[in-house]
C-alpha cells in the first residue's frame, strides 16, 4: 500500500461536486485546537457566512459534524417525541429516507407520495394536514438529488404554519443553487449538505432552526435519542455565552474548507451563483437535447443543477457507458437510484461544477461514446 | 470575512494532536466520487489498515463518518435493544458519556463508579456482572482521556465473556498509543477517534465489531434507532458484495487523511509508535518532575499518551497561564474536565505530538511562565 494520489476526475454527478484548488488549500492548513480562539473566531465566521446562505438570521445557525443525512437525522430527533405526527412528502430517494428517520424516533408518519420526477402536490398536502390535525411536522424535499425536481418550499411552509406544523426542509441539493430563503417562507428546521452547490468536500451538514423550532425542542418532556446530535448539548459548543464547552470534536479541517467554500459564495453573491446555474443548465439542456436525450423532469420545476435524462433506447449498456465516461474521459456522472435505475442518467452542474468547460467536456463525451 | 490562515500551534492537549505535513498534504488531494472505483480501492485499503491497527481480522471494521463520539453512538445503538441491561464503568467523563448513550437508547445502565485518576476496579466488576445476570453488554473506556488513566481491557473483556456480556470498549485515545489488541483480548465492539495518537485531522471515527457483535445485530427484533449509524444498512456500503451500495456521502478527503496517517502508523509499526510514546513520555515527566509537577495517576496505570498534572498551589490562574502558553509560545495544553476543571493540566504526548522537540518546547515554555 502506498499513499493515495487519485486520477482527477471531472464531478457531474450528484454529488461530491468539483473542489476548486483554493478549498483544497484551505483544508490543507494546520489543525489548531477545536477550543482554540482562533477557531472559535472561524466557528463564529462560518455560522454568519451560513446565515447569509441560507438567508436567514436564525441565531441556531451551523454545520453538524457529519454528512447530510446526519443533519437529517439532527432535525427528526431533536423536534420529534415518541408518539408524534409526522406529514412527509415522498417523491423520491430522500423522501423515503425521512420516512425511516420519523419512524426511527418512535412517532408515526403519514405520507403523501407523489410519483418520482413530480414535485410534492401542494392540494394533497393541505389534505393531509386537514385529515391529520394531531400532526406536530410536515416534511418535504426541497430539491430532491434522486429525481431533478423542485418542489415549492416557499408554499409548502405556508401550509405548515397554517395547520400549526413546524417545518422540516431537507435543501441538501438546493443550498447555493437555487434561491433558499429561510426567513421569508417562514421555514422552521432545515439541513443541507456541503458537497452539492457550495462544492466542499463531503463531511458536515449546514443546519438552521427557527424560533418556532427551538421553542419545540424546549418544551420537550423526553431526552433526545441520540447524544451525538442532542441540540440543547451541541448548541453549547457553537453559541456558548462566556465560552464555549467542549461537546465533541470538530472535524477542524473541513470547517476550514467550508469557510473558504462559503466565502467564495459570498464574493460570488447568491443572485449570480443562482444565474451561473441556470445559465449552465441552459447550455447542457440544448446541446442534451440536440443529441437526442428528453428530461424526466418538466421545465417548471426542473432543478438546474441536476440534470436527469432518460437514456437513449438504443444503450443497452448504461453502466459501461458511464465507466467508460469515468475511465476514458475522467468524467463522472450519475446513476439512476431506486425505482429509476438503469432508465436515468443525473448529471450534475452543481457549484464550481456550474461552469462552461464541464458543460462543453460533458456533451463532447457524450457524444463521442453514444455515436 | 478574509481567507483562514490560522498561527500553527504545537498540540499537546488531550486531541487533536499534531497534524504532520504529510497527512494533510494528502487530505488536500483532489476529490473523487464516493462510489468511483478509485475511491472504493481506498476504502478497503483503510479497512485492512485498520485491521492492522486494531490487531483484529474482524471484516466489520471501518471508520464511521463522524467524530468519535458517533462511534461511541454506533456501538450502543446497533447493540442495545429497548430494555437491556448495560454494566458501564464510569472512571472519568467518557465513562459517563456511554451512561448517556445507553439511557437514550432505552435500556437501563448499571452504573460502576470509580474515582477520576484511578482504573476500572476488576473486582466490583466481577460483583457486578454476578449480580446482574440480566445485564447484555459491559462498557468501559480502556484510556480515560479526562484523567490519563490506562484500565485492563484485556481483564475486563475476559470477565464480559465469562458473564455472558457483550465488551464495548472506548479505544479513542489508546489506538495508536497503546497495544489494542481486539482479538487477542476478545473485545467485541470498539471504537476509536483519528485526532487523538494517529494524528489525522478529528472527523472520522474508526470502529471494529466482533463475529459475536455483529450476531447480535443479526438477532435484533427492533430497529436500530439511528438511521445513519445502522451498521446493517452502512455495512452495505463499506463491504457489499458484488458493488457497494449508497448509504450516505463519505467525507472522501477525510478518508485521504486517515489512510495516509495508518500508513505512516504501518511504516513505523506498532510496537515502535507504542515504545516512541513511553519514551517521549519519560522524558516529559522526568522534566515536570523537575519543574515540580506530580502527576494524578500512579505510574502502573498512567497512559505515556496524556500526562495529567496537578497545577502547582502557586498558580492562582491557570487559564492564563494556558492563554500565555498559547499565544505566546504557540503550545496547546489540555485544562482538566468536570470534576478535575482548574485542578489539572493534561499534556498530550500522542501521534506525531510525541516527539523530543514538543517535550522540549513544553517544558521550556512551562519554566518560562512558571517562574
């Protein structure tokens, strides 16, 4: 065994997303302590720099210490008591993994499924929430990773706050790619993932809860099931008066490069990191087109930054296009997942990965392997 | 908001430690795909590696994405079923954190206490395991990284077996520092931390689980409570047969930096890291002697890793002499925790931190505030 030096490859799937040099070389300085002031400094850095993404001023503002579907669990177990209501929206992979975590925390879920590749239908939910008048959470996908599709947050929030729901909005593949307003929809607990469209190495999952949220998790009558994501103990560490105390360990380093990741979302604003995604996909959707693929997924609420196309009837090989796509032309994009396997492709343009020459190496081949 | 360029700091504090150049050179090192085949090839070098480094053959040995503490989570929540018993021995904080872990998985913790600064004691151990014959699982930290002290692992996973229980043993600060011998001592569940005496950057946290662990997870009636640590589904990941399946998004340069830090672990071997602790840890406390240091823990039970210290009578403000020590000689301290707060020091001596030069510089800057 010897040490790891990867062939680079070109990220156009779902995730991981292109790690431009500058993050690399942030994550690369030198661990300080996790309760040295200068990181302390940075953990302050990071939180405001997350609140401008997100677009709120939720003061519950931070990165947990693990990938998205730990932020995913963070939000479950922390406003979920055994025998609660949850309202979840499936219309994918992600939707599902929900299902599995309100369960988990010992309440009952409701779902409203709605077809993959279609976005949550608001009528259902309002339904729902009018036959379920016990539910404490409605949940839904913001952008689901697994199908391309946009639902409408800002809309599905509203309904929440009018059956008395606090909200739980999984934005793993929405942050920094399409608009996230925390605040003015009213939004009450959201996770995200570093990964996608801020285009840092995998590894923390940026939360906000709102007051309504805190308020929730306050008033509970039963301990958090899970230590490790436990808010009233993790809340400590990150926004301490007169110091903070230690909860566990901070992956240091990545905080390093999610702070140099959200910075270059600062420079960029998010109105033009937003259009650069559009514009990208706008490119990859025409020239897609000319090469004879269709989309799954309607304009209305398609997600830029994940491309899903059917693949050609004339493939009878996806998996070996895709490897040759990966080995000859260090260009990854992504499988279909679940019930869509081996019928879809994913292709990414996500964060850095939103850029011209990804657009021009994808299609140029692809072309050059479908012939 | 500007790029963060932290002032490096030497690391003798309970974790992290220092970071070599090598390692984070390697984190730095362009981001694959998770399931890219590159990455996958990383994947089992890590386990084996980690093999390596538990001493174990165990195939269900991999490092959960999260810091140590979730790997602390991972054992009881893939082991304890609502209603078991758990015998946890509590000498110091994380004694008292697996408390925690058990009680909010639903089962009862029958505590054994022992003083901070002092091992498990063998004997009310054995009472214990009698007495509670009902009892599923003995818990114990084999190094106490509040206090330094060193338990007999291998003793009182002897006694587990002899009772019929299941071992889960708190190997973060020992795996590296220490001989960890999980199949020698018949250990069945374990878990560590990278920060700690593998000097890689804090995030991940290596776990091996045992043939008898894993028929316990095989024979649950109840879901595991956590979705992201349920070693049935993220096993699939690490070890599928015929292709891995996705589960969550490893932090992938994370994963870069712990391979590169077991192979520098592999390339020095382990009785030579163990004997390069014990000798740097002779050297700094024959000099802290001199400084007029006594040490909390008694030499037969004293990890070389983390020197515990009482602060002199004469120190009337010992966070400032730990602020001075950091910003003027650039050195990191550990201040003591819970019960021993404002009482101890704790000096690391772990990984690449365990060097003549860091034992140099301690007890230089040491004299030098100390008068």
């Amino acid at each position: 065994m010897k040490p790891f030096h990867p062939t680079p490859k070109t990220l156009m799937g779902p995730g991981p997303s292109d790690v431009p040099a500058r993050i690399l070389e942030a994550m690369a300085r030198p661990t300080v302590g996790h309760l040295d002031p200068q990181f302390i400094a940075l953990m302050d850095e990071i939180k405001s720099l997350l609140r401008f993404a997100f677009q709120t001023e939720n003061a519950l503002t931070f990165p947990v210490s693990a990938p998205g579907s730990a932020g995913m669990e963070t939000c479950f177990v922390n406003l979920i008591e055994p025998g609660d209501t949850v309202v979840v929206c499936v219309n994918g992979v992600f939707g599902g993994r929900m299902v599995e975590n309100v369960t988990r925390a010992g309440a009952t879920a409701v779902v409203i499924s709605d077809d993959w590749g279609k976005p949550v239908d608001l009528q259902k939910v309002e339904d729902t929430l009018k036959s379920h008048p016990e539910a404490k959470i409605l949940a839904f996908v913001h952008a689901e990773t697994s199908t391309g599709v946009l639902s409408d947050a800002k809309a599905l929030c509203a309904l929440a706050r009018e059956h008395d729901c606090l909200s739980i909005v999984d934005a793993v593949t929405s942050l920094g790619g399409v608009p996230v307003k925390v605040d003015e929809w009213g939004v009450d607990a959201i996770y995200s993932g570093t990964q996608k469209c801020l285009s840092v190495p995998p590894g923390l999952s940026p939360i906000s809860f709102g007051p309504r949220a805190i308020a929730s998790i306050e008033a509970r009558v039963t301990p958090v099931q899970s230590w490790f994501l436990d808010l009233s103990l993790v809340m400590n560490y990150w926004q301490g008066e007169g110091g903070r105390s230690y909860h566990h360990t901070a992956p240091i380093n990545a905080m390093y490069a999610l702070h140099e990741g959200l910075l270059m979302l600062h420079e960029e604003g998010l109105e033009a990191a937003f259009a650069r995604h559009q514009t990208q996909h706008e490119a990859l959707r025409d020239g897609l087109e000319d090469l004879g693929f269709s989309f799954l997924v309607e304009p209305e609420y398609r997600l830029p930054q994940l491309n899903t196309v059917h693949i050609p009837e004339r493939v009878t090989d996806e998996a070996a296009i895709r490897k040759n796509l990966l080995e000859k032309h260090d260009l990854e994009i992504g499988a279909g997942l679940g019930a869509l396997a081996g019928k879809v492709w994913r292709i990414g343009l996500m964060g850095a990965s939103a850029c011209p020459a990804n657009v021009e190496k994808c299609l140029g081949a692809l072309k050059d392997e479908l012939g």
